[in-house]
C-alpha cells in the first residue's frame, strides 16, 4: 500500500482539503482518499491530478511529424497528408506510433479517443496499457459510393472489435470524419450502425467548412476538385455545417465536436438543442499549428459547454501531452485557472469518452493513474507519472 499527498491534490473535479492523503493499492487502484498523512506518507511539492484523458488523437500519423508546414490552413495541410502518409515503410509507421504511445503514456495520459483510418493501432491497444475508443473514421463525400466507403470502414470496425480486452477497456466506433468529406447517405449510414454509441467528428476546424455549407464555394469545393470528388449531389443549406449535418444524426446519442475553431454561441446552442450530451474537444496546439488561431473559448464557458481536450496527431503538433495543449490555453486565457483546466483534462474527458466510472477522478475502486506536476504554468514545469 502506498499513501502519498502534496502541497495541492486535484480530484479531476476541484481542489481537495490541504493533508488529503491517497491510500493507493500496487496495482494504482484508490483504496481511500484520507483526510491526513499517517505513517510512511510520501510528500510531493507541487499537485497530484488523475491521469489525463486525451480524447482527439491520430496515433497512425506519429510518422508524419514535421511533414506539414506550419501556419498553412486546413486546406493545404488536407492536401498535403494523402500525398505523403504512405510514403513510409510499414516499420517506420510502427516505430513512430509505438514512440508516440510511449511518449502519451510519460505524459501521464491513461485514455485516449484515438482516430483510425486503418487497423495499425491495434499493436498499441493490445499492450493493455491504456484505455483505447478508437473512433474509425468513415471517408466520402460523393454519395454514390457511399455503400463502399461504409463497407471498408465495418471492416476496419470489425479488426478492432475483434480485440478482447484486459485491465484495460477497449472499444471502437464508426463515426464521420468532417462535414466536408461525409455525404448525407453516408452519414446516416454511420448512425445506424451503433445507435447510442459516442460519436466524434471533427467540427468547424476552418471557416471554409461553414462557406462550403452555406453557399457551396470557397476552398472546401476547390479541394474537393482537386482530389477529383463530384460535388454535383450536394445542394448548399445556406445555413452552417454543424447545423446542416446534424440532421442526418440522432439526438439520441454523445457527441464529441472536435476543434471547433470556427463555432460560436449559435454552434453551441443548436448542438445542446440537438443532443443531451455535447463534449467540446479543443486541440489547441493543432489549432495554432494549422490555422494560427485558437477557438473564442471564453463563449465555451459562458454558455456552460462541457469542455475537454484532445492532442490531434504529430502531423498537426509537436507532442502529444494534455498539459502542453492545457498549458497553451492558460497562456492565451490565464483568467481560466488550473482549477477547471486540470479538470478539462481528466474528468471532463472521462465523461466525454463515457470512461467516468473508471478514470478521471479519485475515488475508492478506481484506477484513475496518478501524476504529478511542478509550476503547470511555467515554461520549467515538471510531470511525472507515479502510478
């Protein structure tokens, strides 16, 4: 049995009683939360939080670290990942994404909504040393090859579904890559498949999205072109992506909106008015990366949006650590405060990936992992994974 405590303890909800004392079993399980040291306590400097939940990654890109410009727009950084993803071996893929994982696992992250476009990541999953929702994504704008796009992303589905789980929880989900590369059919296909079931897409990450959907112009239909996509079916709604394409989704299921770069108070309130559950994902390194700008996160929290944080891939980001992306924001909005951003890195990504009952918070029964951190908001801080 361990028992350790630290200047400041962060349950994944809020700060706890200066002298709480963790009783945590070999295994990381909590076995009580004390309301002082006893024996044998171990001291930290600093705060002990749960492990984080990274709840938008693309562990199969960590090969393509530094092949995108920076500063370019999502348009040019989507044109540039299909010309070079596959101009690696098969080894270089695998030793990136298994450097990436142990990198993730150093960051003191102990979940992760990983975005699949293939089954390369099952090696990770079946490490059993994280829990895994892979979200496999669903690819096709042109509506006539809907049925072949479903059927390549089922199979990919059923790789993954395929996998028995340890101590860790494995699950998989066919959900939509963007408004912007999902037809209407294929979107209705992709609810249907597990209704219920989280879905994550990726959400107004460039104006050109909402341009796209309002009045079927700009660089979304110029790329489209280019990538020798017919857009000819699609009839523009006059109206945003994200209120256009939730109509060809259930109100009946989580949604995870990742990026939301573009989204405002309008975005939000149509999203709660769609679905009880609306997770807003932000990557704000990625963010900065490809469009130099960060999402109005103060209208997040004005409308009371639940708020969580992802990493993206190493093709749009220079590691992947929930306390660098935390760190970026507390730099560009000091007025939030380690107090709710600590908690937008745990708990709020173990609501957003349903995983609450497991991670995210301290509490007896879970094995939430435990990490240390020295001055979060300093360009010196300090992390470390202790269980």
């Amino acid at each position: 049995m361990h028992y350790i405590t630290a200047q400041k303890i962060h349950d994944g909800n809020g700060w706890l009683p200066e002298g709480t004392t963790l009783e945590i079993h070999n295994d990381g399980t909590i076995e009580a939360l004390l309301d002082s040291p006893v024996d044998d306590t171990v001291y930290y400097d600093g705060i002990l939080c749960p492990g984080f939940v990274n709840v938008h990654c693309h562990l199969e890109l960590s090969h393509m670290r530094g092949v995108a410009a920076e500063g370019t727009g999502l348009m040019d950084f989507l044109r540039n990942i299909p010309q070079h993803r596959n101009s690696f071996s098969d080894e270089e893929k695998k030793e990136a994404r298994h450097n990436a994982f142990e990198a993730m696992i150093a960051n003191g992250i102990v979940a992760v909504g990983d975005i699949a476009n293939t089954a390369d990541t099952t090696d990770l999953r079946a490490q059993d040393r994280m829990h895994f929702q892979t979200f496999i994504e669903a690819l096709g704008f042109n509506a006539a090859g809907a049925h072949r796009a479903f059927e390549y992303a089922t199979n990919t589905w059923s790789e993954f579904a395929g996998q028995k789980s340890g101590r860790h929880q494995l699950r998989q989900a066919i959900v939509p890559h963007a408004p912007y590369s999902v037809s209407s059919t294929l979107f209705r296909m992709i609810d249907a498949h597990q209704p219920g079931v989280v879905m994550s897409i990726h959400n107004q990450e460039s104006e050109e999205e909402n341009k796209f959907y309002a009045r079927k112009e700009g660089k979304v239909r110029e790329l489209l072109h280019l990538l020798g996509i017919d857009d000819g079916h699609f009839t523009p709604t006059g109206r945003p992506s994200l209120e256009s394409y939730l109509q060809w989704l259930s109100s009946k299921r989580p949604y995870i909106f990742v990026h939301n770069t573009y989204s405002n108070i309008e975005d939000i309130n149509c999203a709660k008015a769609h679905t009880g559950e609306a997770h807003w994902c932000l990557c704000p390194n990625a963010n900065m990366y490809i469009e130099r700008r960060l999402p109005d996160i103060n209208t997040f929290i004005d409308a009371n949006a639940n708020i969580c944080i992802g990493t993206d891939s190493l093709a749009s980001n220079h590691g992947l650590s929930v306390l660098a992306e935390l760190q970026t924001i507390d730099m560009h909005f000091p007025h939030i405060g380690w107090k709710t951003l600590l908690r937008w890195g745990t708990l709020n990504g173990a609501k957003a990936l349903q995983l609450q009952d497991t991670v995210g918070t301290f509490a007896e029964g879970k094995r939430p992992g435990v990490v240390h951190i020295i001055e979060p908001g300093s360009k010196h801080a300090q992390l470390k994974k202790l269980f």
